[in-house]
C-alpha cells in the first residue's frame, strides 16, 4: 500500500497495515501546519464540531476554553485526537461531516464552534448556527517522492484519504510522466475517487469513510490480486 495522508495520521495508517499483514509505504503529499485562530467567546457555542484530527491536534491552548463542552467528532481517529486534546464528552458521527451536522440538530444543539483546515467543505444545517474558525492549513507537497514512484512502479495501491489528496496524487502522478492505466487506486469516498478522476487501471471505494474500512478493502484487493496470480 502507498500511504499518501498526511503525518500522523501515516504512520498510523501504515501500521494498522502492517498489522493485516500488508506492506507499506508512506510517503505524504501534505504537510500540516498549525494557523493562528481567534477562538469566539465560550459562552456563544453550545458544542464543538471536528471533521479532521487534524484540527484536534492544531488548536493549541485555547481548545481549553471550549473543553468543556460535548464535543462531536467525524470518526473514531478525530475523537482520539479530541480526548488527547482535553475534550472528555465526546460523541462520534456515523460517517461524515454532513451526517455529524445532523445529528448535533438532532440532538438539540442549537450552536457549534466547527474547527477546521484552510481547505474545507462548508458544513450548514437550518437549525444549527456554525462558528467557524480555521485552524490548521495542508501544505501539498511539490513533486511526487522517489519512494513513491517506486512503489507505483512495482504495482502498489494508492490509497486516497481525502478529495484534496486525489486531486493532488492526480495532479503528481501526471506531472511524473506516470501513467494512469498502470496505477491502482482505493479511496475512502466517493468524493475523494471522483477527485482523482479518471484513466486509472482500477478505482475502489471503502465502504464507510473511515480508515479501517479503506484499509479491509486494501486487504481483499490483495487477497483478489495473490488469487488472480494462482
């Protein structure tokens, strides 16, 4: 498997591979880096909106004032970055931010503080007023690593965490002179396959958008391709 996601969430990425008895290489096309945010008064939100880990881990110090609200998490790697950030009432979404927008409605909330990155979909419901404040930016990575090429060269599968990386892989990979047709690749979404667009010799898509689930899919794609070659 190549492992595009960002650190740390490669590593984590790659060991739970390593674990299903998969190889791994991680090589990321985007850097996180923290952004100055101006938190709003406490007293203004009812609960606290993650979509990414990312925005767990790039608060800093002022996710203490809103500690003590619930906080609502986009799967279960946003609610364990959320628990090391100080947040101790947390309630994980189904599956992504539209969902976690309706169940916050669903459960009265009538105000959210949404921490995010620079590069984020704009999340809304009718009954619930959204705060927004970015907190994090993803820097692309300017080329295709050598690592990279490697693996692609020797038939691994590409797995696409978000619509920003297969927007991105796309972009590299046709930069490198790499052909499509000859590359695999397994998003978490549907969102994140159509970003990558099309030519590639295959494209499969996870069935929840969590990590795990890209990761079992990666485990059967393998388990199909050892089959295939007796």
């Amino acid at each position: 498997m190549l492992v595009l996601r960002p650190e740390p969430g490669a590593r984590e990425t790659a060991e739970r591979a390593r674990q299903r008895g998969l190889g791994a290489v991680t090589t990321p096309l985007f850097s996180i880096r923290p952004v100055a945010w101006e938190p709003p008064a406490p007293e203004t939100v009812e609960a606290v909106m993650l979509t990414s880990a990312n925005a767990a881990r790039s608060g800093g110090k002022a996710l203490a004032m809103f500690s003590h609200l619930p906080c609502y998490a986009v799967g279960e790697t946003t609610a364990e970055a959320a628990r090391a950030a100080g947040f101790a009432d947390i309630r994980i979404g189904p599956s992504d931010g539209a969902a976690l927008t309706l169940m916050m409605a669903e459960a009265g909330v009538g105000s959210a503080l949404h921490l995010c990155g620079r590069d984020h979909i704009p999340l809304s419901h009718p009954r619930l007023s959204i705060a927004r404040r970015i907190v994090y930016a993803s820097e692309p990575a300017a080329r295709l690593p050598a690592e990279a090429k490697a693996a692609l060269r020797t038939g691994a599968h590409a797995l696409l965490h978000s619509p920003q990386a297969g927007a991105r892989f796309a972009q590299l990979v046709d930069e490198a002179g790499l052909e499509r047709a000859s590359i695999a690749i397994a998003a978490i979404s549907d969102a994140a396959a159509a970003a990558a667009g099309k030519g590639w010799k295959s494209v499969s898509v996870a069935a929840a958008p969590r990590d795990a689930a890209l990761l079992e899919l990666a485990a059967k794609l393998c388990k199909t391709e050892r089959a295939a070659a007796g």
